[in-house]
C-alpha cells in the first residue's frame, strides 16, 4: 500500500487501513481522480493480509459531499463509452465497498451527501458525529443518485428510501440512527475513540470469517428459502474443515486466545 494518491490520503496503523478523502476544498466530492484512487486503495487493502478492517472518513469538516457538480456536468458533453466508463466506477466503488473481504466502517465527521449517503449505506458499519448532517437532494437538481439506491434500500428499507429520495430530504445524525442508515452516533470529540473501539472488536474475529460473513450477508438475504437453506449448509460443511475454525475451536478448549487476536499470549 506504497501508491502516493492525490485525492485521497492512505494511513496504516497497524491492522487498520484509514483511507481518508482529501479534496476539502470541494468537500470531498467525488470526480474521476477520487473515485478511481479510492477503488485502488480499497483494493489494495482487501489484497494486503497484513490489513484486517478499512476505515473511510473525510479531511476537514464534511465527509463526502456526493459528486462533484462541475465534474459530473461535463459528462453531458463526453463521449458514451467515457460517460458510462466513469458511471460505472462510482458503481462499483460501492459494490466493492459492500461486496470486499475486509469489513469497511465509515466514520461520518461531517456532510455526507448524495454519493456520500452511498457510502454510508455500503460501508459495514457506520459511526456519525453528532454534528453530521445528511442529504439526499438529488433530485432538486434533477438528479436521481442510481448508485446509491440499492445500498440504502438495503440499510434502511424501501420505505424510508421513498420518503428520503422522493422529498430530497436533509437530515441530521439523531434521524440518520432512528431509520438505520448509520449505527451509532456519537459527541463529535468522541469519534475516533468509537471508531477505535469497533475496530478493536472486529480484530477479535477470525478473518475469514469476517470475509464469509460479508459474502453470506451479500449472497443469502436474497435467495429463495430452499436456495439458501442448500447454500447456507454447503458454506457451512466448508467451514468444519478449515484451519481458521479449527484453531479458533482448538483455542477456545484450551482456553487461550486464537492467533488472529490482538494481546496474543
């Protein structure tokens, strides 16, 4: 995880990955650059073994304020093959998000707006400053945020989503909790100790786990009840005899802490 980026900032303590959005001039908007560094960055984190959890948050006071409008605009004067090519980075940098081995929490600092609620609602789990506030009001600028739909259908269900996409609604943290879109909310001063704190808990996983356990959720809540009752018992016949289970079993008997915890020994 060496790549120097220009849009976006990569730190590493220790098991962690942050990877900070860091175009606070523009709120952390999304263009082309951001998008694209920030999927090279996730993907270098999900391939890195040495890296467990991936935390995204913004520089400055927003966390992400959607698209870029001056970026987004000039889509209407580029070639098809262009416009679509940079519609489906932003696309997949949320499936990949939702999708990738290594759990994602957001730490919402600021606005989150627009692409920046798709992060939110993609991310694994969501922890907001008191102060963050949220919008989806796309649609006043004749907008519809496609890309973010089927993620925030999913943490919020379709009828929160009607209301909030239908009325370009602006909320804040308290309101962001009660429908589900983020998991904790927290004093502002507070959350890096909370982020802290849920990545410390995720450390105390087996990795693999982890991975199948986003793959599951992903895979499972869909299916019709007989295809995931097949599914569910094949992934799990797998999981009886692989070496993570076996040493985190062994582990427990002996009443020791399996390799993959922090405080080993």
């Amino acid at each position: 995880m060496g790549d120097t980026f220009s849009t976006i900032e990569v730190q590493r303590q220790g098991p962690t990955a942050r990877l900070i959005l860091a175009r606070p001039d523009r709120r952390n908007a999304f263009d082309g650059a951001l998008v694209a560094e920030l999927r090279q960055a996730l993907r270098a984190a999900n391939e890195d073994a040495a890296v467990r959890v991936v935390v995204v948050t913004g520089a400055g006071k927003s966390f992400c304020a959607g698209v870029d409008m001056e970026w987004f605009a000039a889509g209407r004067d580029a070639a098809s093959d262009q416009n679509l090519s940079e519609c489906l980075e932003l696309a997949a940098l949320f499936r990949e998000l939702y999708t990738g081995p290594k759990p994602v929490i957001a730490a919402v600092n600021g606005a989150a707006m627009g692409g920046g609620v798709g992060l939110v609602a993609a991310a694994d789990v969501a922890i907001a400053a008191a102060s963050a506030r949220f919008s989806l009001a796309a649609t006043t600028f004749g907008l519809v945020p496609t890309c973010v739909v089927p993620y925030l259908i999913k943490r919020c269900g379709e009828g929160q989503c009607r209301e909030l996409l239908l009325t370009s609604e602006h909320f804040d943290a308290p309101r962001a909790l009660a429908i589900g879109l983020v998991q904790r909310v927290v004093p502002d001063t507070e959350l890096p100790d909370a982020v802290a704190a849920a990545v410390d808990k995720l450390l105390q996983c087996g990795p693999g786990a982890l991975a199948l356990t986003k793959r599951a959720l992903a895979e499972l809540a869909d299916l019709p009840i007989e295809s995931a009752t097949r599914t569910s018992a094949e992934q799990l016949a797998r999981l009886r005899r692989s070496d993570e289970v076996a040493a985190g079993i062994d582990a427990f008997l002996n009443k020791r802490r399996p390799a993959w915890r922090p405080g080993q020994g």
